[in-house]
C-alpha cells in the first residue's frame, strides 16, 4: 500500500480552505502518496467514519473555490471552545476512536487545518499519539505564533471594498456610515480594512471606546467641510465600561454570538451629532468566496509545507508565517493565546499618525 495522509477541515470556513486542500493533495501525490479527506471536520473521524480519496486530477477544479469541499462545524461532539473562547478538553473516548481511525485506516498523518479551536483538539489527538500537523486558518488572524493566518487577507479585502462603496453613498448622502466587520476578540479585521478602505474611526476591542472621541472625529470633520464620516466596528468592540454585545443566544457546544455593536454606535452618533447614519454588518460575506491573490500563495506555501513536515515527521507542529518565511511551530505555542492587536503596533501607530480615532 502506498503511503497515505489525511487531511479536514475544522471550525468556521473561510476563503484559502480548498487552496490548502489542493496543495496538500498534489504535494502529497508528488510524492507519491494518497491523501483521505475527512468530511464534516474530526466528526468525519467518528463512527460512522466519513473520507473519500482526494483525486490528485480533480484538484485544479477546486483550487481556489470558496468554502471547503470536505465541509467543516464550529460546533457539535469536538467543540474545543465555549463562551468567550475557553479551549475545553475533548471527551477522551472521542479521542480514542479518531486515533483507533487514524491506525485503521494506516494514515502515516493528519493534517488539521484550522484555527484556535481546531488546531486545539489536534494537540489533544497529538498527546494520544496521533501523527498531527496543523494548517493555521481563521479570518480573525488571531492564532498565536504565526503573523498570519490564511484568510484573514481575503476577508481585508472584502470589508475594504464594502467600504470603498460605502463611502460613495456617505459622501452623496452626508451620513454616517458604520460598518461591522468580524474578528471576534481581536481588532484585526477592522485595523486593516478601516486602514485599506480610509474608515475616519476604528473601534476595537483592544482599545474600548467613549462615543465623545467618536463625535470629535465627526466634528473635526465637519470643521474641514467634509460632511460624513465612516466608521468601522469590530464585532467585540465595546464602549469603555461596557459589555461585550452579543445576539443573546447560549448554546452548550459553542461559542457565544457576537454581533450588534454596529447598530448601537449608529443609533449612538446619530443621536449625539444629529446626523443620518446608518450600519452595515458585513457578516458571512466575509467568510465567501475565492480567496484573494495573497491567500493563494499563502495557503500553496502552507499546504506545502505541511506535506513537508509530515515527510519530517515533524508531528504536533504547524506551518507558521515568520517575518516572511514559513517554518515550523509546535502547535502547542499557538493554541489557547489569542494573538490580539498589540497597542504599540505599527498599524496602531500609523493609524493614531493619519488621525484616525480608535476611539480612545
Ligand atoms: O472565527 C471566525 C468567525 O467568522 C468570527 O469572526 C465570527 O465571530 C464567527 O466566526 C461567526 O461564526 P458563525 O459562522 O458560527 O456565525
């Protein structure tokens, strides 16, 4: 029998996810190896156990194809996060039965792809002994020991053309327009994309805003004659002394539901500047679609250097992106620190530079 691996998809999806998909398999088959892909994330690995064979020739149709063609959950029997993003142990017969899987199916390793959550329960299945490598995915970019996660540039890409529309309806309208865009706790979707797309303020929930500061940006403004303003939201951005705001839904098996913040400062500096404003939330839009020029190479890079790890049998690490290089970490040092918008970071600078509020 020739070598085989196999490879799932875990926890939210998002542009790059096929790409990795892609690589690993050709890759792979360049080596002549076989790659299993497991359907619906770890749950594939559980009884009844769901793969297929990864055709190395019909990996050019879905290459740069949204989504992932092997499926993903946030949530169900491997949940690895609850709340506000506690990693939880998985049940240890579940565990068992994956590696009991893996053995079976003769799979020299696993290759998980995913963020925090995901990537936590690989190292959980890697203290079982099972031969894991993590792929680091999330829009939110907010995994430790990596400075980048694949996807986060194409939803940059999104949000900024949102705003680039946004603008022109602003500007025609003399409103204030709020866009919510994703992240979860970090700030950096709305850090670069308000940047990309010339947001007036941004607000994360690195640096918890008063609504004062964001009526001054309005007032500067309208001092310089210039009669809207746009403002981007993180989705865990919140009011000094304030609440994370979130759609009120508790489920055992997942996260809490972020998402609100943008109407609220809306109807906030509506009423406090007496100007029209109105909010977008930008949502799954962000998560659709082909990934951009840069996620592809990033993910071909990853994919890459997985199957090159695994030939190493650099088990228990991931592919990481350091100061422009992709080399390896244990998957250990990037799991359970969410890697959040450092305050004294370029971007934060440059932005505080160009006079951008952050609301602080
Ligand atoms: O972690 C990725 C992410 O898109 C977050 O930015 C967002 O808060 C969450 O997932 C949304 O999850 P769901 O798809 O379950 O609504």
């Amino acid at each position: 029998m020739s070598t085989r691996i196999g490879i799932l998809t875990g926890g939210g999806d998002c542009p790059g996810l096929n790409t990795v998909i892609a690589t690993v398999v050709t890759a792979a088959a360049k080596r002549g190896w076989e790659t299993l892909g497991f359907i619906d994330g770890y749950e594939g690995l559980i009884n009844p156990v769901r793969c297929m064979v990864l055709p190395h020739s019909e990996m050019e149709h879905v290459e740069y194809r949204g989504g992932t063609i092997l499926k993903t959950t946030n949530r169900g029997r491997f949940a690895a996060k609850v709340g506000q993003g506690q990693a939880v142990r998985v049940p240890e017969d579940l565990l068992d039965e994956a590696k009991s899987t893996v053995e079976y199916l003769g799979l020299k390793a696993l290759v998980c792809v995913g963020g925090d959550g995901s990537l936590s329960i690989a190292q959980q299945l890697f203290e079982r002994g099972v031969p894991v490598v993590g792929v680091p995915k999330t829009i939110d970019n907010d995994l430790d020991a990596t400075a980048w996660t694949f996807g986060f540039d194409s939803a940059v890409a999104c949000a900024t053309d949102a705003l680039d529309r946004l603008r022109t309806t602003a500007e025609s309208h003399d409103r204030v327009m709020v866009l919510e865009v994703m992240g979860r706790y970090a700030g950096w979707i709305a850090l670069y994309a308000g940047m990309a797309g010339g947001a007036d303020a941004i607000l994360i929930p690195e640096i918890p805003f008063s609504y004062d500061s964001v009526v001054d940006i309005v007032r500067a403004r309208e001092r310089d004659g210039l009669t809207y303003t746009i403002v981007v939201v993180a989705e865990g951005a919140r009011e000094r002394g304030g609440d994370l705001v979130t759609d009120g839904s508790v489920q055992a098996d997942r996260e809490v539901r972020l998402g609100g913040i943008g109407a609220r400062v809306s109807r906030e500096l509506a009423q406090r500047t007496g100007r029209e404003s109105r909010v977008v939330v930008l949502g799954h839009l962000q998560r659709g679609g082909s990934p951009t020029n840069f996620d592809r190479v990033l993910c071909s890079l990853y994919g890459t250097n997985a199957v090159e790890l695994v030939a190493a049998r650099t088990f228990g690490h991931m592919v990481a992106m350091h100061a422009w290089d992709i080399v390896s970490v244990p998957i250990a040092a990037a799991i359970g620190r969410l890697r959040t918008v450092p305050l004294d970071s370029a971007m934060i600078r440059s932005a505080r530079a160009l006079g951008i509020s952050l609301g602080d």
